[in-house]
C-alpha cells in the first residue's frame, strides 16, 4: 500500500503542476497529425517562405527579358559658380562665371537581346537650360535616340539565364514539395515516440499492479515453502523498480507530448492522444516505378543539371575573359536646341555614333589559360560527382523499396508476436498464482511482453516511415496512384 501511496503522492505534484491550465485531452489520428503539422508547423512555413523568394527570382527573371521603361530626369540643377575655361582663339585659361539652372525629363526604353547578348535602348529626352544675369533661355530636344550595346566574343549572361533559371525555378517547385515531405516524416517521428511513450507508461502501471498482486502471493507461498526468500525479494525489488519507472515514463511522455505540440503549433492546454491503427495499406513497391518517378519528379536530377550548367557557364566565362573581348556601340539619334520649344522639334538633326572596342591579350603569363584549366577541372569534378550520385541514388532507391516491402510483414510479424508474448505473460501469472512457474518464469515472460509491444509500435513506425522516405524520393503518392500536386499560384497570392 506505501508504494500506491507514492504514486498517488507523484500524481497529485504533477497535477498541481499543470493546474495553471486546463489540459484538453484530443485523440488525433496519424493522417490528422500530419495534416495540422503540413497546415501549422514552423517548418512548414519555413518551406513556403523559401519558394515564395525564389519564385520571385524567377519573376525577376521573366522582368529581364521583357523591355524595361525607365522616366528619369534633373529637376532644379542651379549653378552659379566660377569655372576654368581656355579662350579657344588664344588658348589662354580663364575664369568664366557660370549662373544658370537646368531642368530635363527623359523616358528611356531598354530590351536584353537574349540571342546575341546585347542591348537595345531607345530614348527620348528634354533639357531646359535658364542662364540668368543674362536672360537667356536654351531648350535642347532628342526626340529619338537608338543606342545599341553588342559585346563580341564575351561570355552571353543572357544565353546562360535562359538555359539556367527556368531550371531552378522548376528545382524550387520540387525543393518545396520535399521540405513539407521532411514535414511529414518529422510528424510521423514525433507522433510515433509519443505512442511508445504512451505505451511504455500504461505498462509500467499495469506492471505495478501486476507486480503487487504477485508480490502478495509470492507472501503467503513464502510462509508455505514454496516460494524462496531470494525468489520473494526479486519480486520487491521489481515492483520498486517499477513504481520509480511510472514516475519516469510519465516525464518521458509529457516530454515527448511537447515534442509534437512544438510541431503541430499547439501549447501545453491540449494533449494529443495516439491512436495505433492496426490495419496497414497493402501497398507494395516496385523498384522500376520508384527510379521512374524519382527521376520524373524529384529535385535529384534537376540539380545535377543545374550544376553542370554552372560548371560550363564558368568554362565559357573564363574562355570569354581569356581571349580577345571587342564591343561594338552604334548610336543614331535626332536632336535640336532653339530658344522656342516648339522651334526644338522642327529641322530636327541627325547624329550617329559608331565605334567598336577592343582589347587583345599579348603576354600575361598563362593568367588566363590557367581561369580556364581551373574552371575544366571543377567541371570535371561536378560530372563526376554527378556520376557518383546517381550510382548512390539508384542503391538508395533500392534499399528503401526493400525495406518498404519487408517492413509490412515485419509488421505483421510483430503483431503477432506481442499477442503471443501478452497472452503467455498472463498465463504464467496464472501458473505462477498456482505455483508452477517460478519468479524467474514470471521476470522473462513480462520482459518479453514488454519488449514485444514496444516493438510492434517501432514497427509499424518504421513502415510509415519508410513509406514517406519513398513519398519523398519520388514526390509520388502511391496510395492514390498520383504525383503529389499543389497550386503554387495560390501560394504566392
């Protein structure tokens, strides 16, 4: 009696505890786990946040093939000041004193040619110029102006962003999809250990009793005989064990409860309580289906061709900086300056700029040879990395379908086996009252029990989490035959 007095005495210190709140009790199955945890967690906003920013890198992206309209322009410039000037007559420098404001308006177009990596800008543009002291008044117009901008053997940022960015837009989408599979198998983890907790603290309690229903026989058979006083302490000594283990199991409950409110964003009021179903999906695995879909879905192969793309840009970079660089400027335009506005837009003149630029390396000392062997060497490297991870991947792929596959009669298995166990636990407690079995029959097939219905419980964990590993790899739900989908456009509204 003093030892279910200690833990009336525990129970009472932990309710007084957790009476700053009520604790509401709510029976949660796996699925409704994992849905709150996708819909709530931390994490899970987390993964959203990341796709929203990428997604409007890929928005700036889709901007800069688009032309771009700027307005721009000078309001106010005053300058009176004394500036250093040479009489172009004499050639001697003087101090001239300057006293004017100038206002300008422009609006200016700009368009990426993707294909040749250069520039189209069309402008048109308005300057007013006031020289005071002398009260004059200067409007000088460019109604057009083409200006185009071609680099000749230069590195095509614009070719590589076309090749490059729709990729990892497309990676982003999958990395996204993964992260909330990461969700879902941290819901299946945490959900589980707080099962196994659950578990572990009804046992000790039923074990207590047990223990203490057998500790009162194992008393009256001591005083006949038929029980020894080594056999009759072990039996003491195990329901003490076990009425410090209830207090313990409870702790390792509450703790893993806090684990998994952590994650499905609920606080300390609400306790969730698992619930075991027993009936599995039959669901098997096909390897070929798995690698298929891995390969169609996942984010694995987009980011090895992203990386050999990088790779590659960084050889035709350094090719391009090493080698002769030339850029061609051409500039045709319309302007005029009068002292009427409207005189500015009339007998209009025409002006154009033409110029190429250049520059050849003579000498410098392999400099740029050896930008271009460090940049083949890290893309050697990349393509056999690439290599490597695919060979990893398709031995990854084929583990976790075998798991998978065996898991499900592992767990069928363990189900048995934890009736199996249970069922002879209570028949050598009845041998044991009957004084056939012996202390030590009684020690063995409770550990056995014990042992057998954690075990069924870290089972069935481990399908469904093999189950979601594979969810993961593939981006595939195999219980409704579909790839896994979700309206990204809504995500980012």
């Amino acid at each position: 009696m003093k030892y279910i007095k200690r833990i009336s005495i525990i129970t009472a210190v932990l309710g007084i505890l957790l009476s700053g709140r009520d604790i509401l009790a709510q029976p949660m199955t796996l699925g409704e786990a994992i849905g709150q945890a996708r819909a709530s967690s931390v994490q899970a906003l987390q993964a959203r946040a990341a796709f929203v920013s990428d997604y409007w890198a890929w928005r700036s992206y889709l901007a800069s093939r688009l032309p771009a309209v700027y307005l721009y322009g000078e309001a106010g410039s005053f300058d009176r000041s004394l500036r250093l000037l040479q009489n172009y007559e004499t050639g001697e420098m003087v101090y001239t004193s300057n006293y004017n404001m100038s206002n300008s308006l422009g609006i200016r177009g700009r368009q990426n040619i993707t294909f040749t990596g250069g520039t189209l800008t069309v402008s048109n543009d308005l300057t007013r110029i006031d020289q005071f002291g002398v009260g004059g008044r200067t409007w000088y117009a460019q109604p057009v102006t083409l200006t185009y901008s071609q680099p000749i053997f230069a590195y095509n940022q614009f070719k590589w962003d076309k090749l490059i960015s729709p990729k990892e837009y497309e990676r982003a989408k999958r990395i996204y999809l993964e992260s909330m599979e990461d969700v879902t198998l941290e819901a299946v983890t945490d959900y589980f250990e707080v099962m196994v907790a659950q578990k572990v603290l009804e046992t000790s309690i039923t074990n207590y009793e047990n223990t203490s229903r057998m500790l009162g026989i194992a008393r009256e058979r001591l005083g006949l005989g038929s029980v020894t006083r080594d056999e009759y302490l072990q039996l003491e000594l195990r329901m003490l064990n076990d009425s410090i283990s209830i207090d313990d199991n409870r702790v390792a409950l509450q703790r893993a409860r806090m684990q998994l409110n952590s994650l499905l964003g609920f606080d300390e009021s609400q306790e969730v309580e698992t619930v075991l179903e027993e009936e599995l999906p039959g669901v098997a695995m096909d390897y070929d289906l798995v690698l298929s879909k891995c390969e169609q879905n996942s984010s694995f192969d987009l980011e090895n061709e992203i990386n050999i793309l990088n790779a590659e840009a960084a050889i035709a970079q350094a090719k391009a900086n090493c080698g002769i660089t030339m850029q061609l400027n051409a500039r045709f335009g319309l302007s005029n300056s009068a002292k009427d506005i409207q005189e500015t837009y009339r007998n209009l003149l025409d002006q154009e700029v033409v110029g190429l630029s250049f520059a050849i390396p003579i000498f410098d000392w392999g400099e740029g040879k050896g930008r271009v062997k460090k940049a083949e060497a890290a893309a050697d490297v990349v393509r056999a990395q690439v290599e490597q991870a695919e060979n990893d991947k398709r031995i990854a792929l084929f583990n976790a379908v075998g798991q998978f596959n065996n898991q499900r009669r592992l767990c069928d298995v363990s189900r048995r086996a934890s009736d199996i166990a249970r069922e002879r636990y209570s028949l050598v407690m009845e041998r044991f009252s009957a004084g056939t079995a012996s202390v030590t029959d009684l020690n063995t097939a409770r550990s056995e029990s014990d042992e057998a219905s954690r075990k069924y419980i870290q089972d069935v964990s481990s399908f469904w989490n093999y189950y979601y590993t594979l969810r993961k790899l593939t981006l595939y739900d195999f219980l409704a035959g579909d790839d896994i989908m979700v309206d990204y456009n809504e995500m980012v509204q």
